[in-house]
C-alpha cells in the first residue's frame, strides 16, 4: 500500500481522527464507558498480578466488518525467533500514511484504531487500571496471527515507555474458541527474594496461574509492571491424529490485534519530563543485570580438575602455558580404553577415526558423531527413557521436585526444561540409572576427558555436566551468550528416542550404517508471504526441540546477562537437519525492540547459523564457543512426537600460547596454532557416523 506525501501527512491524521474522536464511545457496547469503576474492583481484585477482561467490548458489527477487512487486503508474514513462532502484519500505528485508495479498503480498521486511542476509552482504560494518563498520540498496536504450533514464550512487555498492554481478539465470531485448542493468555506469578546486599527482586514461577482463553470481541489488559507482568500465549495445538475435532482446524487461526498504550508524549496532558527515561532503568532488562541471576536453575556444577587448579585467567596472564602432567595424560591405556569400550562405539575409538574427527574439529570448530554410544549401553538408555515417557509426569513444579528425580529449571523467561545433575539425583529408582551412569561415570571420567582432548587437540581444565528432558508443549531455552574470556568446548549429547521430528533420519538411529549421510537442512526460500491471513490447515509441521548457536549481537542490543534483548531470528529450515558454519557476521540493530513484536530484518544472505542439531538418538555434537555465541533450544511443540532428551558438557578450555578460534570469531587464522584453522571456507555440515558392525572389538 501506498503511503502519501510527508507534506499531507501533516494535516490529514487530525482531520481523521477528529471525527471518530468526537463519537468514539459509539463504537463500544452500550453502557460500558460508564461502568469503570466496576471494572476498577474487579481488576485490583485479580490475581497473580492486576489484569483486566472485558467481554464484547465493541459492536460485534464493527469487528467483524474488521476481520472480514484484514482477510481481504492484509498480508502477513511468518516469523520465528528463539521466543515466538507468529504470523504478523506490518505496524498499523501510522493507517494515516497510507493514501486514499489503500485506505478505502480498511474503512473499519481505521475506526477500530481511532475508538481504541479515543480520549473516551483511554480516560475509562486509565480509570480501570489506575496506571495513569495514557497517550494518544503514540499508537502502538499490530494484527498477529497464530496457527496451528504458533507460539509467544514467558517475558514481561517492558520495553520503553509503555504503561498498558492489550489483546482484543477477532477470532471467528461464528465458531467459537475451544480451550482445548490453546492459544490462551497465560499469567505466571512472581515471588520476592532478597539478593546478598539485601535488595529485593522479584522472580516468575516456571508455572502459570491464570488461563484467558480467545473469544471473539473480547479485551484482556494489564498494567506493564518490570519483573512482575510476566505472560506468554499458549501454544496453538493442531488436531491430534484420529481426533474428532479435526474439520474444527481451520478455525484454529488465533486472530487479534495487539498492542500498548503508552505514557503521555511531550505536548499532551499528564506529560512528566524524564519519566521514561526512568521507567527504563526499572525495566526487566535492568533487572536481569543484578544478581538476581543468583536464583536461576540449573546452578553452575562446575568441576576443576587437579591437575589443572590454576584458573584460566591466571594461566592466561602467565602466558597460557599447559602443565607437563596434562599434556602426559593425553594417551588412552588399556584400562581408560576397557572402560570406554563400556560406552563408546569402538570406531571411535580407534587411532584412525580419531584422527580424523580431530582434524575435522581443528578445521570447522564443531562436529556431529553419529551412532556414538555403543550398542549394548544405547539399547539399555533407550529402554529407560521409553519407560520414562511411558509414566505419567505431574504438571506442577512442586510436584515434579518432590515425587521425581528431576528438577525445574527457570525463571521461565529465560529457560524451563527439567534437568538432573549428579548432585541432584536422590531419588532411588534413579541411582542405577542410564542418566545417572553417563552423568557420575562416563563424562566426569578421566578416560572421557582424555578421548575429548585428543578428539579436538584442546587441554582441558574444568567440566559442568546436566541432564535435560524438554517436554512437549512446555519447554525451552532462550538465546543466551557465552561471556568468557576464553573459548569453551561444549557437548550435546542427543538421546532423543521417539522417530519422525523431521531430522533424525539424517543423524544416528541405530540403525545399521556403514558410511555417513548427508545431513538435511540445506537453505531454501524463507520469503513466504500470503495475501490473506494464514489458513491452519495449510501449515506444515513443526516440532522444534533443536539446538542452535547463532552469530552474537553487538554490545547495544545485548543486556549485560549474556540474553538477547529482542529475540534471536532463525531461518524455518533449521529443525531439518545439523548444519555447521564456524564463521559469522555479527548481526547489528540500531535499537532495542521488543521479543513479542515482529521486526522486518536487513537482507542478509548470512542467517547468522553457526551451528545446529535436530531432535535425534544418539549423536554427539562438539561445539567450540567463542565469547558472545548465542545458544538456545527451541520450544518443543505439543504435536512433537516425543520429549526432546540430552546430556550437555560445557568443559573449560586452557589457552593455547597462539589465538583460538571458535564458532562465532571473525578473527584471522594463526598459522602457528595447534588447532591450525583456516577461516576461509564457504559454509559447511559435517557429520561422522559408526559403523556398527565392528561393535566388539578395537
């Protein structure tokens, strides 16, 4: 559409606006501009944090004459980062710059707009919430569009000089919204913990507490509060196989129009000079900086090891030099060799497969073992976790860390999966466990460290081990950067046991396989728009649950806790398959946006991917992390076809005399280093898979 010239833009929004502005209450049901005070009591009332809800809130005529607009002219485009997968219009905040002929075709669109800023619902908005003067000046509102898998995960709206968020909803006002279908607004409650100076700071709970579903012509509001108006939607489910529910799926398309209101602009009434500037220091990504991080879980479980106590920072300043003892140890005897036979596949135990996965790791900085656990101990970590999700796990946090072995991890605005370490497995019918074997046996063991340092020709000095289960329909990992000084190995130990998330077929399923594939995931277009709003039976399934390292932002658009700030974008193809590329454009952004909110980016023939991995059985993936690389497990969908499983290592590096490079460093290759890396190669998969057939012997 077209948008006029900045000379008329001057005059026409108030010629526009005055009408609608002079009649706004006409547009809202009879007798509700009246009723504030009553909405007023039953808002202060509500509970886990102050919100509003307001059935029919507008002439049901007005809003379906909107929809009816929207499905005709609007286009929408899928977009997905590391916190949402969402359709979503362009901002609709400046409808006045659009020209005659565009704005004669959303007529009704422009009067929805107008009555919502209208001084007649902003003074009844304000009144309902107490939060102050609301502007009408600035307009901030945008159509999203949620199908089948769609998703927007925990975060607070506190971005800039917002003062009030809403949903006003345009489902289908003829087939009414099914609970069952997802979708809600869900309201998650925080508590207050003191930090070690004594300040105060407010914590979500990984559980929600309050579930508003969809219904058409309906508004849900609240007041922005940093750390407190925590909030995601729910997960769109599609129909279940042999459901009866499954003619109901194009009605599956969660239609609304989003928005805030925000805090009067200089010339308006209640305008306060500098208030922004201080509602910014509260906000949440403030918050994030302090210590408040002290109650985050997992905890670190850091091990040092003994013959490498010196820290890396003092073994930095001393030059970086390596200890004789540990480069002594860097050989597999007969013993370390029986005892990894116990869970190792043997071909990668031999001199030749070692060397070859050592020069291949010296050359991309990651790596893809297939088939990498022996047979007889994969069969049996198989059968334990098949039983696993073959038992009913409570919903509740309280009751999964009191009745199970496992732990919560949260806040969930950053992260919630369910993780076991070695320090916190108590329950008995886990101390024999597969888990627990690979978690206080095989990767804590000196033989392991020994096959690592010679599989990636990296000393090693330090190693934090966990355990974690991604259950469908709840769990995740935000983006978050690596903030040490030094480069850090990392392990994904993929054990994923269900079939069909899409990837799997091109990493091990223990399957018998003499000679690696290609793995999938290769770019394809991901320019999709559509003229009409998404249909939820045309979209194709999605399950997500793979890991992703991406380029890192720069220092703007990172809050000092290592998360990004805006939501880390990702190319639709990366579930598909591994993908490696150890060399990035660091991505720039002139300002910081909000995660909820959609964003167009600069093309870029470079999607920042530095490295990924599906869902899948059986695989280890190598990862050397440089300072800044984001990394993130994406949301697991409801439709995926199991819990998603690993084991992560991340285990401290000793710095080399010359510069190493990792995923995500631009820097030029030294030639004298150890690892002898050459930066300049076109982007790269590389994937190593077992034979099985010579499992008995090395």
């Amino acid at each position: 559409m077209k948008r006029k010239a900045e000379a008329e833009l001057e005059e026409e929004p108030i010629k526009k606006k005055s009408a609608v502005e002079a009649n706004g209450s006409k547009q809202f049901q009879e007798g509700l501009l009246q009723q504030a005070d009553q909405y007023h009591e039953q808002y202060i009332a509500s509970e886990p944090y102050k919100h509003g809800v307001i059935q029919n809130l507008l002439e049901p005529q007005l809003l379906r004459k909107v929809r009816a607009e929207i499905q005709a002219n609007l286009s929408f485009t899928p977009k997905e980062t590391d916190i949402y997968k969402i359709h979503q219009s362009g901002d609709l905040a400046n409808l006045d710059g659009l020209d005659d002929s565009s704005l004669n075709l959303l007529p009704s669109l422009l009067t929805l707009r107008d009555a919502l800023y209208s001084p007649p619902f902003r003074h009844f908005l304000s009144t309902v919430t107490g939060a102050g003067p609301l502007s009408g000046k600035k307009t901030d509102m945008a159509i999203n569009v949620y199908t089948p898998s769609c998703h927007l995960l925990c975060h607070d709206d506190v971005i800039g000089s917002r003062r009030v968020s809403y949903i006003l909803y345009l489902t289908d006002p003829d087939r009414p919204w099914k609970p069952q279908w997802g979708g809600a607004l869900r309201l998650y409650p925080s508590q207050i913990d003191k930090i070690k100076d004594g300040n105060e700071v407010k914590v979500p709970s990984p559980d929600s507490s309050v579930s508003i579903p969809p219904a058409f012509n309906q508004l849900t509001f609240f007041a922005v509060q940093p750390g407190e108006s925590f909030h995601d939607v729910e997960e769109v489910y599609a129909h279940r196989t042999g459901s009866k529910d499954r003619d109901d799926d194009e009605s599956r398309v969660r239609m609304a129009i989003s928005g805030w209101y925000h805090i009067p602009q200089e010339g308006e009434d209640g305008y306060v000079e500098g208030l922004e500037e201080s509602l910014a220091e509260r906000s949440s990504l403030q918050q994030l900086q302090s210590s408040g991080d002290q109650f985050d879980r997992p905890r670190s479980s850091k091990y040092i090891y003994d013959n490498t106590k010196t820290t890396i920072a003092e073994l930095a300043a001393n030059g970086g030099s390596v200890p004789e003892q540990a480069k002594d140890e860097v050989i597999l005897s007969e013993s370390d060799l029986d005892f990894l036979l116990k869970y190792i596949a043997p071909t990668y135990l031999t001199p030749d497969t070692l060397d070859s996965v050592s020069e291949t790791f010296s050359d991309e900085c990651s790596i893809c073992l297939g088939n990498f656990l022996s047979k007889k101990f994969s069969f049996s970590l198989r059968d334990y976790i098949l039983q696993e999700e073959s038992r009913l796990l409570p919903t509740k946090t309280e009751e999964i860390e009191s009745k199970t072995a496992w732990q919560v991890a949260r806040p969930p605005h950053k992260h919630r999966f369910l993780y076991m370490q070695a320090s916190t497995v108590t329950d008995q019918s886990h101390q024999d466990s597969p888990i627990r074997d690979l978690l206080e046996n095989l990767l804590p063991s000196g033989a392991f460290r020994k096959w690592l340092q010679l599989a990636t020709g990296l000393t090693l000095c330090s190693h934090d081990l966990c355990a974690r289960r991604f259950r469908r329909g709840k769990d995740y990992t935000l983006a978050t950067g690596y903030g040490g000084e030094e480069s850090q190995l990392e392990i994904i130990l993929a054990i994923t046991s269900s079939h069909g998330w899409g990837g799997d077929e091109g990493l091990a399923v223990d399957r018998d396989t003499s000679t690696a594939e290609k793995p999938h995931g290769m770019k394809e277009d991901q320019t999709k728009d559509s003229s009409t709003a998404p249909n939820a039976s045309s979209e194709e399934p999605s399950f997500g649950g793979y890991v992703a390292y991406m380029a890192g932002e720069n220092a703007d658009t990172e809050s000092n806790d290592g998360h990004s700030s805006d939501g880390v974008e990702v190319p639709q193809d990366l579930s598909n398959g591994a993908r490696t590329s150890r060399s990035s454009t660091q991505k720039k952004k002139s300002e910081k946006a909000d995660p909820a909110v959609y964003k167009a980016s600069a093309d870029d023939d470079d999607d920042g991917v530095l490295f990924s991995m599906p869902a899948c059985w059986n695989t280890l993936g190598l990862v050397l992390r440089d300072q800044g690389v984001m990394r993130f497990v994406k949301y697991v969908s409801q439709q995926a076809p199991g819990d998603r499983w690993d084991v992560i290592g991340e285990f401290g590096v000793v710095p080399d005399d010359e510069e190493q490079v990792g995923v995500g460093n631009d820097s030029q290759p030294q030639q004298d280093s150890h690892l002898g890396l050459n930066l300049e190669h076109e982007e790269s998969e590389t994937e190593i898979e077992s034979s099985d057939e010579d499992d008995d012997d090395v």
